[in-house]
C-alpha cells in the first residue's frame, strides 16, 4: 500500500494533466511541476512504488507457493468430504489475502493523475466527437475544436477510433453527463469503468478457477492483484479491463452450459475492443462440445456469429456509425512497438531491401502484414485442428500467436495472454517464471513511458536516465532476490490444488 501512495504522489508531479486543466496553477502542483528537483523526486516516487508493489506481490506470490507446498506435503489419511472441508479451509485465507491485497493497493490509484499512457484523455476525445455527432470512425480527433487543449496525444490526431460502439457510446454519455465539469471528471468516470471491468474479470476468473479445479488464489495473483494490472487498468484506465471482464464472463457462461448468455457477453467486449472476436469461435467450441462433428460446429459457429455480430451491427446503425468498428480492427497495426517480434524482423527485412536497392520502407511494411496475416492463419489452424484440446488453452494459443505476430504489443496486451494462461492452469514452476518475468518487461515498458514535463524539463536528461537507472536496478535486485528464494525450495508442481482434481469440460 505504500508502493500505491508512492505512485499516487509521484504523479502529482510527473502525471499527465491537460494543458487546459485549471489544477496546472495550483500552488503545490505548480512547485511540484516547475522545480527540477521535485520533478526528479515525483519520479523516483512512481517507480519506487512500482518496485515495492512488485516486491508485495512477489512476496505474497511465495507465500502461496509455500502454503501450497504444505498442503500437498499433509499426508493425514481422510474421507473424501473431509478432504474438500480441509481444503476449503485452507484456500480461505490465501485467497482472502489476495483479494485484501488487490484492494488495499488498487484503491490509493484510484486518485492517481493519469500516467503510463494517455488514451482516457482520447477517450474524452471520443466521447466528444460522438457528443457533436461525428463518427469517430471516419473523423480524426483534429476535427474536433480545441482537441489538443483536452491532453490527447497527438498520434490520435488522424487516427479513427480502434474501439468498439459499445465503448464509445460509454465515452458520450460520459462526456455529455459532465459537460460542464473539468476534464478530471470524465477523466475519473472512466478510470471507475476500468476498475469495474477488473472487479468483473476477477469475479469470473474466480469462478472458472473453481470450475475447473485450479487454485483460486493462484489465479487472482495473477489476475488481480499484479503491479502490471494495477497500472494498466487503474492507473492508466484502459478499456482492456472492460474487455477482459466481458471475455471471461462469456466463457464462464459457456462452461455453464448457457451459451447464449456466454456470446452475449463476449459480443459486449466485441462492442468495447474488436480484438475479442478472437474469443468468439472458442465459445462456439464450448456451446458444441469437445466430441462434436463439423456438422454441429459450424451450426454452433453460425448461432454466435449471429448472436454477436448482429446485435453489434444493430447496435451501430442504432447509433448512427454503422459498421465502423471493422475497420477499427487495423488501428493498431498503423503503429509499431519497438520490441515487438514483428516489428524488430520486419525492421531488419527493410534494412535488407535497402541494402540491396529496394525500397526498405514498402518491404518492412509488406513484411508486417504477411506476418499479421501468418498470426491470423495459426490462429485459425489452431481453432479448427485443435479443436478438443482444452478451450482455455486454445483461447489463449490464439490471442498469443495474434500477439506474437503485431507490430504493436502495448504493455496491456500482455496482461491478455497472463489471464488466460492463468485461466488455462499455471501449475508448473516453469510457467510462474513465464508470468513473473513477462510482469516485469512490460512493467519496465510502461515505466520507461514519457511522464509530462514542462518545456524546459522536457530534454533534461538527468530526469529519465534516475528514473530508468532506478528502475533497471531496482527491478533486476527484486527478481534477483526472488530466484534465489524459489531455488531447490518448491518442486515442479506447485500451483495445482492438491486435493482438487481439474473437472472435465462438459
């Protein structure tokens, strides 16, 4: 919890405020903002806090493994019903402990000023070219008056929303309910909707966990209570969290045997982020059965699309931007991550090229695509060869090699590979280390973000080589740390509920 004031006070001096945000002439934001030596310390602050939430959950990461080991080592002979009270009672705590804890740290960043990104400010943007009856798929933020004032980063200016009609019609009521409040307001409405959506994506991750017979605890760890979550979807108030929430609702339902209900809900995540049209052939999958013949899926495959698609469509005729939001599913693609697999090979197959005297720049492009096109085929193979294998891991196969092949990978499209892996069963060492050190690079990615300085602090680089060197630093000695404590100390089965057999999949 201190970790999450530390940030939640650091970004009073280094959080992005709008240029027309009447909290700039506070008297202590003022101070804060225009004297280098706060700067820096407000900085220092944000990235000690995210050392010692990192540290926290490491910590209590352990300490399920330790009470894990326990369990499996208790070797008392006892009923079978005795059996399931034992181990009721011991997952009771850890994961009372891991939902106190995501609490107690997500709360204090509630009141952060945004920071590890600015898309709450285009999503105010959104709201408002919805407000003034603009499609937001077809017009730029800079058609909108006075767009720049709002903090909108200026990559938004020509670009057309990536985002669903379900998502930017939430982005106009909220604007038009605080018309005539600061831009904070809507600004913290859309911080609540993103802890909302995590508040729904624990509560369902929680019930498949159960579903299937994983640890409870073990899941939210890594659902809920990550430092990278906190970031993402409290801090910097992505609508991922929203999106992921509908998500795996939609495939609790299925598993439920109500899958009508299952692609209503991944048909509202459609209508947040597109990108979850991913999950909707899985449901098909669950609604026909692991054992069922094509006949039968592809009647199950044509009910979703139906169900989902449809009332999508309905949805934005309703509001007048039609089908937009198919379009809206290249947006990301017309930027590149500079570590993203697909972007580092499609930079070297330019350099190729333009060492042998074709255009670098076509080529890299070309190659990107054809590489976005390769992830959409495994995808695809994947969906329809693979079919009986478990649908948690088959979603999660899916968003990865979707991921894999991008251009772009944004720290919080790592948190959707961690939750399904997490849905799918980390019960191996191997696999911890695969989501604890994942954490920490987009951590690290996040961090290393612009914070908002003034002019004259922008090219100090004194600022972001603390920050950084901090950051570097603090980071390796946490997983240093961790390594040597998991070491020779855990075997390779630690995460798996010792007295729960995985349920099979009806």
């Amino acid at each position: 919890m201190v970790g999450s004031v530390s940030i939640a006070v650091g970004s009073l001096g280094v959080g992005w405020l709008s240029p027309a945000s009447s909290i700039q002439s506070w008297l202590l934001i003022d101070l804060l903002r225009n004297t280098r030596g706060a700067v820096a310390i407000c900085g220092i602050l944000v990235v000690g806090g995210a050392l010692l939430l990192l540290a926290a959950w490491l910590a209590l990461g352990v300490s399920l493994l330790r009470t894990r080991q326990g369990a499996a080592d208790a070797t008392t002979p006892k009923t079978e019903s005795a059996t399931d009270a034992a181990t009721a009672s011991k997952q009771a705590s850890p994961l009372r402990q891991v939902v106190t804890s995501a609490i107690a740290w997500g709360i204090p960043l509630l009141v952060t000023v945004p920071m590890f990104s600015r898309d709450m400010f285009a999503y105010v943007g959104q709201g408002r070219l919805m407000a003034a009856g603009m499609n937001p798929y077809t017009t730029g933020m800079a058609d909108l008056p006075g767009w720049f004032a709002l903090g909108v980063d200026p990559l938004w200016a020509d670009t057309q929303t990536p985002y669903g009609p379900v998502f930017v019609w939430l982005s106009k009521l909220t604007v038009m309910a605080t018309d005539a409040l600061p831009t904070e307001v809507p600004i913290f409405i859309f911080r609540l909707l993103a802890a909302g959506g995590l508040a729904m994506l624990a509560y369902y991750a929680w019930r498949i966990a159960r579903l299937r017979g994983l640890n409870e605890a073990g899941v939210l760890w890594i659902v809920a209570a990550s430092p990278l979550v906190l970031m993402n979807f409290v801090v910097a108030g992505h609508n991922d969290g929203l999106m992921l929430g509908f998500i795996v609702g939609g495939v609790y339902y299925a598993l439920k045997d109500r899958p009508i209900l299952g692609t209503i809900f991944v048909a509202v995540a459609i209508g947040v982020k597109p990108i979850a049209l991913i999950a909707l052939p899985i449901i098909g999958l669950i609604w026909a059965g692991q054992n069922a013949g094509w006949g039968a899926i592809i009647k199950r495959w044509l009910a979703v699309a139906s169900i989902a698609l449809g009332g999508i469509a309905v949805l934005g005729w309703g509001l007048g931007i039609g089908i937009g939001w198919v379009s809206a599913l290249a947006t990301p693609v017309t930027i590149s991550s500079w570590y993203a697999p697909a972007n580092i090979l499609g930079i070297s197959v330019g350099g190729l090229a333009n060492g042998v005297g074709l255009s670098g720049d076509i080529t890299q492009e070309v190659f990107k695509l054809g590489m976005l096109g390769l992830g959409c085929t495994a995808a695809a193979y994947l969906v329809i060869a693979k079919r009986r294998v478990d649908p948690l891991w088959l979603l999660a196969g899916c968003f990865a090699v979707i991921m894999l092949s991008s251009p772009v990978l944004h720290p919080w499209y790592g948190i959707w590979l961690l939750t399904f892996f997490a849905l799918a069963g980390v019960d191996r060492l191997w696999r911890i280390r695969v989501v604890v050190y994942s954490t920490a690079f987009f951590m690290l990615i996040g961090l290393a973000e612009p914070f908002d300085l003034i002019p004259r602090f922008d090219h100090d680089t004194m600022i972001p080589v603390a920050v950084i060197g901090t950051a570097l630093i603090g980071f390796a000695a946490i997983l240093i740390g961790t390594e040597l404590t998991l070491k020779n100390r855990f075997p390779a089965r630690v995460l798996a509920a010792p007295a729960l057999r995985t349920r099979a999949l009806r």
